[in-house]
C-alpha cells in the first residue's frame, strides 16, 4: 500500500469514527428529549448523508458543538437540575462555552423561552429543549446545513435580528437589551413538515469570555408558537414519505424515521 492509499484509509476512517460519535450524541439528546415529551430526530437516514457532505475540518466542528450541547444536558442531569428550567439551562450552557452572562438576564426569563446561545460571528452555539417544540428539523440537519437555508422570514425581520449583534456587542452597551419584537412569521425551508411558527425575540444580551474577558458571544431569549393546524400521524407519514421519495432521487435512502 502506497502512501496515498494509506492516507486515504486513514481519513476514511477517521470520517467514520466521527459519523458514529455524532449519531451516539445525537441519539442521547434524542432521549433527553423524550422524557420529556419532546420528539427529536437524530436522522433521517442513519447513514448521515449531509454529515459526509461535510469536509474533515467541518466533520469534526460538528461533532465537538453537538457533543458541547449534550455535555450541558447531560451536567444539568447529573447536578439533579431539570432540563425544562430555563435559568439551569442558560447557567450551564454558559459554563460549559466558557462565557459569563449579565445576571440581569436570568431575572428575565419563564419556563416558555426558547433559550440560544450564538458567537460574536453569529455561529450558533446552543439552544435549549424547547426549542424543538417549534422545530422538525433532524439533528443531522440543524448540525450541517447553513441555517440561513433553514427557515424563511420577511425581509425586514431579517434586517432587524441582523442589526441586534452589532448593538449589544458594542463598547458602549452593557446588560441585557430588550428587544420584545413585534411577532414574525417564520416558516422552515426543507423539513419535510415545514413548520410555520409565530416568532418574538424577547431579549439578548452580550456573553464575555472568561478566557479573553471580551464579548464573543450572544444569548436569546425567544417565545414560539406553531400555527396552522396539527399534522394527525397518517399526514406526517404521507409527509415523510413524500420527502423520502425526493431524497432517494438524489442518491440515499431514509431507513430512520422519527422517534
């Protein structure tokens, strides 16, 4: 075997070593999840065909973030918290990221905020639970596909969650901002469900770095509702179905449905 093959196995390898750790955490956020009446999809296909899309650089960098979200679960579990509180869920998330957060935010927060934390670039980093109570997107998804093709929202409430960083990074500002926006329209791009929800960012507010001691980072708090009318589980499966069929089109076949 010549260099370049044994290069080529290693990587291989290495690519499949990092498809099994990340469809493990995803399952066991996928339990976390359940327990408390929540459905999360850790694929559509076990296979994780968006994941090998991914380069060995990006492959990796999914693998840390996910494994960085179940860790918070995981700590919040074993320090007898629950995982429905959102101030435990901040709290650890924060720690865990390294990021200390204005205590005035906590003061702010109820059990139905969606909880996301995002880097000073707009990465997101962490979103609680509840978050997938409004969302139907796989784990594979929301880990490897750009989030700006993930939902659809008015031109100008893009603009107005675009302009928000720039404020509460700055110099001048401190605390946590209240923003109470007006309720926007959000629809998924390519879940097979394409979930419609009335969105409302509620506040946000600078992380600092406990390494750097300079804002790096963001944390949102946001309330969701779903709108339209529920899907029964004979729709949801003509959904999948439809969408398995469009997915076997373009090359795999989907051998995990929702659990």
């Amino acid at each position: 075997m010549n260099s370049n093959s044994r290069l080529k196995k290693s990587s291989d390898n290495n690519s499949e070593n990092l498809c099994i750790s990340f469809f493990h955490a995803a399952q066991k956020i996928s339990e976390y999840g359940k327990a408390l009446g929540i459905r999360i999809t850790p694929a559509i296909d076990s296979t994780l065909p968006e994941f090998r899309k991914l380069s060995s650089n990006d492959q990796q960098s999914a693998v840390e973030k996910i494994e960085a979200n179940l860790d918070v679960f995981a700590s919040v579990v074993a320090s007898g918290g629950k995982l429905t509180s959102p101030n435990t869920i901040a709290w650890m998330a924060c720690q865990k990221l390294g990021y200390t957060p204005p205590s005035d935010f906590f003061s702010k927060l109820t059990d139905e905020d969606v909880i996301e934390i995002y880097s000073k670039d707009g990465l997101h980093q962490f979103a609680n639970l509840k978050f997938f109570e409004i969302c139907s997107y796989t784990l594979e998804q929301l880990y490897t596909l750009p989030w700006h093709a993930l939902w659809q929202r008015e031109e100008k409430d893009v603009a107005l969650l675009m302009s928000l960083p720039g404020v509460v990074l700055s110099p001048d500002h401190n605390g946590t901002l209240e923003v109470l926006s007006r309720d926007q329209k959000v629809k998924e791009s390519a879940s097979p469900f394409k979930y419609e929800t009335r969105y409302q960012m509620r506040f946000i507010a600078p992380l600092i770095c406990r390494d750097t001691h300079k804002k790096m980072g963001m944390i949102v708090s946001e309330r969701a509702l779903l709108e339209g009318p529920l899907l029964s589980p004979s729709e949801e499966e003509a959904l999948l179905e439809s969408f398995y069929q469009e997915q076997e089109s373009v090359g795999f076949s989907a051998d995990l449905t929702l659990v």
